[in-house]
C-alpha cells in the first residue's frame, strides 16, 4: 500500500475500529503518517495529498535529530 | 476539597454550569477538534464530554482548564474571579508545597481497575483522533509524562511530570517530543549516555491541577505533585507506584500507558499543529515503547485542541506561567508587583514594577529573561510602574503610547535563546529580545519634560461601588 504523504511501498492497516469495524486506520512504516479510511482524498490519496506537506524520503536522514544523541560514555 | 480527580472535576464544572455533554453520535473527525474550537470561542467557553465517538467505545472529554472560569473552578475560586485576583490567589498558594499521598492498595486506585500487559492496542483504550488536518497522525496532546532521573532515581524532587505532544506511531509505540531545555531531555541524555532506556509513565485524564503543574515551568528538583498539592490550599494529591517502575502515578487518572523509552533512537515525528498557531514540521524524535496499560473503567480520553490562540493550552500554560516567574523575580526583586505572562508562553512578559533608581526597568527586564520559563520563551519584556495592572491592557497600552520613547527605551538583545517553535525566528532556538521600558524615569535617569499627570475626582470609589449596587439591582 502507497503512502500518501511519503509515496513509499510501506503502509498498511493498522487497526480497525473496536467498535462495529466503522472504519480503519492506515500507518506508513517509514514516515509514520497515519490516516482514517474516513479521511477526505486530500489526507488519504498520494495524488491528492497536499504537496506542501509531502515527504521526500530521500530527506528523512537529514531532519532536525531532537533532542541530540550524546555520545556514548566510556565505561 | 471539592474534587480528587477528573471525574469529579467534570460534576464540578457540570454543578457550575460550566459542562455540556454531547450524546448524539460523532465522528472522530473533524468533529472532536471543531468541537475544541467551538468551546474556546465561546465566551467562558465549557468543558465538552462527547460520549458517543463512531467507531469507539469509550468518551471524551476536552477544554476542561480552557477559559478563566473553568480556571478559576480548578482552583475552588467563583467562576466570577478576574485575572489579577487568580494571580494573588495562586501566589497565596504558591509556598504551600504538600506532597502526595502515596497509596499502597491497588483497590483504592481507580487508575488500576484495569491492566492490560499484553496485546497492547492504543486504539481500544482511547479514541484517538486527529487535531490538525496535517498532523503527522493521531496526537495525544495533553498527557502528563512522568520519568525520574537515573543518576539520582529515588529522588521525587527530580521526578518530572511534563507535558510533552505525543504522536500514536502503531499500536504500542510512541513519538514524543523532547526539546532540549525540557526536564526529560535531562533525563533522556543522562540515559543515552549509558544507552539505557527511561522507564516512562504518562497519565491521561489526570486531575486538572496536574494537568496544569505538569506545563508549569519550576525548577528540575522540585516536585510537581507537592505543587498540586499547595494549590489544592495543602491537601495531598493520592499516587500509587507505576506496575513496572517506581515511578508515582496520579491515583484516580483515567489511564496510565507504561512503557520505556528507546535509547539513541529517532523516528519521524509530526508534523503537528503547535501552540503558536502554526505547523511546526517533521523532525526526528524519540520513541516510546508502551508495555503497559493501566485504566479506570469507562476511561474518558481528555486531550487538547490546539489552534490558533487562545485555546486550552493558553490557559494552561498561563497564570502558572506568570506566578513561577513573579516568584522567581520578586526574591531579588521586591520592587516586582505583579507578572503577566499570558501570550504564548510568555513570549511578551508585562511586569510591573516600583523603580528603585534610573534604568532599574531594565534590570527587572534581565531578570525576566533569566527566569526558567523566561530564558527560551519569553521574547518582548514590558515593564511598567508599579500603579499599572499589567492584566489590564488597555493600561499598558496607555504606558506604550505615553510613557515610552522609542529612541531610548527600546532595546534588542540578539543571539539569545529562543522558543524553537516561533514561526518567526530565523533559526529555531535562537532568538532576539526585546526590552520595552515604559515607566516613568527616576533619577539618576531624567525626565524628558516636566510633566503633570491627572487625579481622578474625589469620592470616584465609593460612586463606583453605588453605581454597582444599582446596576445589579
């Protein structure tokens, strides 16, 4: 399954709804973006997905690291 | 005591008229979060419990501190209080510490009703929902996460309970967002520096005064519970330890997720619609492992709606905001009279204070910018004379058209530390402050031109209170 914000092969259903399966929820392993099968095209279709807010997996390396990872003590 | 945990919270407000409760059927989006927005756009706006969410079989409840009366009820004041008497009220309570009582029988924590240790399903437990259209996922917006210091981990002092957005990254894992000057952060990097994981606790549904005290900014040793406490006017806040760690936990919260942080290990996180009205974007951020679910029964999700301000978050972090810094100040500066720090976590910080000589506005002003909450988030200091109410905007403003010119009584301070979430810095964390002295010169300082400032006419209060007296008849 295609991740709308991410474009990649890694999103899958996560969960249905505990309650009567009213909907399902989708989540992407690689940019974690998670959706609602309820969710208008504009959150749920990667064509569709606003293109302000698409994720360029080539640039996940490179996000802001929060906090710093501080080097490992010597024991 | 009026109430002990959110449930009796919610009779309070609902007694105070300030409850509605939604039965009819909604779904979890959009309706939740325009149900967020509608209550904090209503004057006093009321705390909401939605109790039929589509597809879920539990409630939710949001705005329960939003608003100065839902404000005032949590601290057992009239609905009526006005801004500045909350502040004095809060400051009366502010030395009050009282510690919590720590409960040993499960049966008499309602937080323990329930516990789940396997199959772990964030999603049976809450109805988690979307806030913001471009939200990286569902956020749980208004946890209280409470660790402890591994280099000192039977110190309570240095247990923290902070506030901290919480995306929901699969059924038991987590992304949690820990900024540096954050009192988790001190625990994280001690942590990762052995790459050992951070035991982890985060109540939902929680007393509102620890709502409150864990978005207050205090110092790392102090307690957040012996604060609620001290504004409960001493009576104890009841914890119980976590199942799997010595953590202490808000008794009568309605669900505690257990878990441990991953050491040295960052996801994707966000974005998410932030507190200043804007998205602040996709960051690397740290992981949570959730093993455990503790919950009442029926648990009520409580989260935030965070939009353009104000909303609930405002309140929240609002008159805590100001009282923490007025303490701070006023113990090497009594000439300090009151602190408003209400706008976006104090980023314009109104002080009014008595000069002692020329200049000493901006000396209130450093001090200011030292405070623990000041140091990041407070971007534009105001200082104005002790007879001003620095509640009272219109007075300010007065000061800033009258009493302030801007050739000599501006100054700007760059490079210092900043709030990383304003939109308007150029780099995130680093900011420019800006220092506004609208009192009145005292020597050696010179007035620019003589001036003769207007008295009220005499006998003005007692027509006051007449005429108050009249209108309610």
């Amino acid at each position: 399954m295609i991740c709308p914000r991410c474009d990649s092969d890694t999103a899958h259903k996560l969960v249905d709804a505990p309650v009567n399966k009213a909907w399902e929820v989708f989540l992407c392993d690689t940019c974690f973006y998670s959706w609602r099968s309820t969710d208008p095209k504009e959150l749920s279709d990667p064509k569709t997905y606003s293109k302000k807010f698409k994720i360029d997996v080539a640039n996940i390396p490179k996000l802001a690291v929060i906090p710093p990872i501080p080097p490992l003590e010597k024991k | 005591m009026a109430f002990k945990d959110l449930r009796e919270f919610l009779k309070y407000l609902d007694k105070n008229g300030q409850l509605v409760t939604v039965n009819d059927q909604i779904d979890p989006e959009p309706d939740i979060a325009a149900i967020g927005r509608a209550s904090v756009n209503l004057p006093e706006g009321p705390a909401v419990l939605m109790n039929k969410i589509k597809g879920y079989p539990y409630p939710v409840a949001i705005n329960i501190c939003g608003g100065w009366a839902n404000h005032a009820l949590m601290m057992e004041l009239p609905k009526e209080t006005t801004v500045r008497d909350q502040f004095f009220a809060m400051n009366e309570r502010w030395d009050k510490l009282t510690p919590p009582t720590v409960l040993t029988n499960k049966k008499d924590a309602p937080c323990k009703e329930n516990i789940i240790t396997k199959d772990i399903n964030l999603f049976d437990v809450m109805a988690l929902h979307r806030i913001n259209d471009q939200d990286g996922g569902y956020y749980i917006s208004k946890a209280a996460c409470i660790t402890r210091d591994l280099n000192d981990p039977e110190s309570t002092g240095k247990e923290n309970i902070g506030t901290y957005r919480i995306q929901v990254k699969g059924k038991d894992l987590l992304g949690i967002q820990a900024l540096g000057y954050h009192d988790i952060a001190i625990h994280l990097r001690e942590a990762e520096k052995q790459n050992k994981p951070v035991p982890i606790a985060i109540a939902l549904g929680n007393h509102p005064l620890v709502s409150y005290m864990a978005g207050t900014s205090i110092a790392y040793d102090e307690s957040e519970y012996d604060y609620v406490g001290a504004l409960q006017n001493g009576v104890p806040l009841e914890v119980i330890k976590a199942e799997e760690s010595n953590l202490r936990v808000p008794a009568g919260s309605e669900a505690i997720l257990e878990g441990y942080i991953l050491p040295r290990q960052r996801g994707v996180e966000g974005p998410f619609g932030e507190f200043p009205g804007t998205y602040s974007g996709a960051r690397l951020q740290v992981e949570i492992k959730v093993t455990t679910i503790t919950h009442r029964n029926n648990p009520i999700f409580e989260n935030l709606y965070v939009g353009i301000p104000w909303t609930e978050i405002d309140w929240l972090m609002g008159l805590n905001t100001c009282v923490a810094t007025y303490r701070e100040m006023k113990a090497q500066q009594p000439e300090v009279v009151a602190v408003n720090a209400l706008y976006t976590h104090g980023a314009v910080t109104i002080i009014s204070c008595k000069p002692r000589f020329g200049g000493y506005a901006k000396t209130v002003a450093f001090r200011a910018l030292c405070s623990v909450n000041g140091r990041t988030n407070t971007k534009i200091v105001i200082v104005v004379d002790e007879n001003i109410d620095p509640f009272n905007l219109e007075q300010v403003m007065w000061c800033l058209a009258n009493r302030m010119a801007p050739e000599n009584d501006v100054a700007i301070i760059k490079g210092a530390p900043g709030m990383p979430l304003d939109p308007s810095s150029e780099q995130a964390g680093i900011s420019a402050k800006m220092i506004i002295d609208a009192t009145t010169p005292v020597p050696p300082a010179k007035m620019p031109k003589e001036i003769n400032i207007l008295v009220p006419p005499v006998g003005y209060q007692q027509w006051e209170q007449t005429l108050a007296k009249m209108l309610k008849k």
